[in-house]
C-alpha cells in the first residue's frame, strides 16, 4: 500500500528556492570549480595581494591571473583597492572563507 506524499510534497516545494536563485548558486560554484582559482583564494584567505604577487607565487603569467581574478571579482568573491599604480586584491568578505572552508572539511572527512 502507497503512502499519501502529497502535504511533505508541498512542504518541500514551499521551501524551495525559485529556479532563478538555485541557477544563480550553481553559477557560484561553477567558479569554485578551477583550480587557479582556487589557489588564489588561499593566497587571498593569507594576505591582500597585487596581480605581479599572486602571479609569482602560482608561477603564471599576470595576463592569466588578472583574467582569474576578473572571475572571482565580477562573482564578488574578491575586491580590489587601488594604492598608487597598484591593484590590490582580497577577498570581499568572510561568507568566501567559510564557503570554502566547509568544502574542505568535507572532502577530509
């Protein structure tokens, strides 16, 4: 005998985030899913950097690196502050180390 779904369907579908939010979320990790990318979030997660500094550190070129860090930043994952000449770049705010700090406790888990 089959047991009626139809009230907990309804629940569920009520908390659902609409088709727009959940695109937008994928969208989020999409970003998180290259590994330069990443490695800049960890040199970010230690100090504010310019582009010549995560350039060295990753040993790529700073065309490949800002191209990088256009991603991170039009996702809002990184800000940057002009001093001089320079662009330096951090994260924008504390959400981007959680985020990736409870991915990574669960791949070692």
């Amino acid at each position: 005998m089959a047991h009626d779904h139809k009230q907990l369907l309804l629940t569920v579908e009520g908390m659902m985030p609409s088709d727009e939010k959940l695109s937008d979320l994928a969208d989020l990790f999409k970003v998180f899913g290259d590994t330069t990318r990443m490695k800049i979030l960890y040199a970010l997660f230690e100090s504010e950097l310019c582009v010549c500094a995560i350039s060295e550190l990753l040993h790529m070129s700073q065309s490949a690196i800002s191209h990088q860090l256009k991603v991170l930043k039009d996702n809002r994952l990184v800000k940057s502050r002009r001093g001089g000449k320079t662009v330096f770049y951090s994260l924008a705010d504390g959400h981007v180390e959680s985020i990736i700090g409870q991915g990574f406790e669960h791949i070692n888990e």
